[in-house]
C-alpha cells in the first residue's frame, strides 16, 4: 500500500480516490448485515413475554426476521477469507461505518490505522501550528499597542518599538503559514493513505466474492 506523496498542487486537502464512490458504497450496503449480525440478537420466537402476554420485539429482532443474521453471517464469512491489511479495515468499516462515505471514512480510518511514524507527524504538525497560532496573536497584539504608542508620541523611540514589532509580527506570520502548510501535507499524506487503504478492502472484498462464487 502506498502512502502517497505530499506534492498535490491543490490547496486544499484533495487527493485523487483510487476506488469509485459507487464500488465503496455497494460494499458498505453489504457489510449491513454484519453491522447488525452481533451475539446479543435473538428471534422473536424465543422473546421475552410482557405483562399481557404479547412477545416483546427489538428492533434487532425485526432485523432477524428480516433475514439479517443470514446476511451477516455471510458477510462475515466472506471477510473472513480476506488476509493482511485489508482485513482489518473492513472489520474496522463494520465496526464503526454504520453512516458514510468514502469522503467521510477516509480521514478517520486513516487516523484510526495509519502508520505510527505518520500519525507522529500528524501529532507534531498539529502542536506546532497551535503554538505558532499563539506565537502569532501576541506578535500583533503587540504590533496593535506599538502603533497605538506611535500614534500618540512619534519619538525615535517609539518609531524603533513599532519597527521591531512589526518585523517579529512579519516572522510570525510567516511561521504559521509554514506551520499550516505542513498540516495541510500531512493531511494529503494521511488522506492518500486512507485512499489506499480503503481501496484495497474493496478490492479484497470484490476477489473473495468472486471467489466464492466460482466455488
């Protein structure tokens, strides 16, 4: 599985899908049943009786008598058969997936599995925009009261103070946008990762059923 490069000319965090929306979402309708498939699910056959008599039903027990543990347990056996990696993100995607779509999963499963040096970097990308933020608010506060002290008394001084506020406010503005910028190419990172990772699942998900049916 690739992890992508960090070179998108996008500014935003856009990278190019490597699986159709359309195959993601045929395979999340398919991990439905296993979504509902649990230990916990009885028939309403063997339900508990209320006060009056009347069999008390879940909802887990309609999804039963809707033929839901029979679905389940096919997509479960169907996972079953699938090794490596992409095993663990699709019981990831039945365990977590119940809404959502390719656009939505991505990041969180990414965040969720990624490669620990990865989420690291993310960590440390993160922390340093926050302080580079901070560094940068006090910068032009500092900047605002110097004009301030400028406007009033125009005095070598002061001219000398507003300049060096200036210049620290210009070095920590560009601090954080160097701080954002590399946020922004972890994000690409992490999304490529994603990407890849998702589209693996659905293409071991896709061979076992075509296995399965040539069996």
């Amino acid at each position: 599985m690739t992890q992508g490069d960090d070179s998108g000319r996008a500014s935003s965090v856009r990278v190019r899908a490597v699986v159709s929306e359309g195959r993601f979402g045929a395979m999340l309708r398919a991990l439905v049943g296993a979504q509902s498939h649990s230990a916990g699910l009885r028939s309403v056959a063997y339900g508990r009786h209320g006060s009056g008599g009347v069999a008390e039903t879940t909802a887990d027990e309609r999804a039963i008598d809707r033929g839901a543990v029979g679905r389940g347990r096919d997509a479960w056996a169907r996972i079953a058969t699938v090794r490596g990696p992409a095993r663990a993100t699709l019981v990831w995607l039945v365990d977590y997936a119940h809404v959502g779509d390719l656009a939505t999963l991505t990041m969180p499963y990414a965040e969720h599995a990624a490669p620990v040096g990865l989420l690291a970097r993310q960590n440390l990308a993160a922390l340093a925009q926050h302080e580079a933020a901070k560094a940068h608010t006090t910068a032009k506060q500092a900047l605002a009261n110097a004009r301030r002290v400028l406007s009033a008394a125009r005095t070598p001084e002061t001219t000398t103070m507003h300049l060096r506020a200036k210049a620290a406010a210009d070095v920590a503005a560009a601090r954080l946008a160097t701080a954002e910028g590399e946020v922004a190419r972890v994000d690409r990172v992490l999304l490529a990762w994603g990407l890849a990772a998702m589209g693996a699942a659905v293409e071991a998900w896709e061979d076992a059923g075509r296995e399965e049916r040539a069996a």
